[in-house]
C-alpha cells in the first residue's frame, strides 16, 4: 500500500512538473524566433512544432508537448549553429 501510495505521488507530481515546463519551452522559442535569421520553410517548420507543441499542452498532453516543443528549440540551435559557421 505503501508503496502503491509514493507511486502515484510521484506519477501525479511528474505531470505537474511537465505541465510547467512548457510555456516557459513556448516563450524560448518565441525569444529565439525574434532574433533568427532563416529561410521561410525552416521558419515555418519551427512554428509549426511551436504551435503542435502548445496545443498538446492545451489537451493536457503535457509529455508530448515538450517532446515537441524541444523538437523544435533543437531546430533553431541547430540553426543557430549554422548561421555563426557562415
């Protein structure tokens, strides 16, 4: 019982702390789209993950949505990299 009992604590606190992660994940990514500098489709590509990622957060899918939504920031630091090589 115990046991059972520190299970669902931790599976009940893990979600609250994913439910966090993402508006702060969403607000990164618009901070970097601010300030890069790339091709229509790439920027295009990185919205679209943006916004599947926050209405993944919306339908409480909260372990999608920042899947989705790091997708997305590896995207732009990707792209970041490339840039400071040019």
């Amino acid at each position: 019982m115990r046991y059972l009992m520190v299970l669902l604590v931790t599976v009940v606190f893990s979600g609250t702390a994913l439910a966090g992660q993402c508006p702060s994940l969403v607000r990164d990514i618009d901070e970097k789209l601010k300030m890069a500098d790339m091709d229509t489709e790439t920027l295009e590509k990185i919205k679209k993950l943006r916004d599947q990622g926050q209405s993944l957060h919306g339908q409480g899918k909260h372990g999608e949505s920042v899947k989705v939504l790091k997708q997305a920031m590896e995207e732009l630091e990707s792209m970041s990299e490339l840039e400071g090589e040019a």
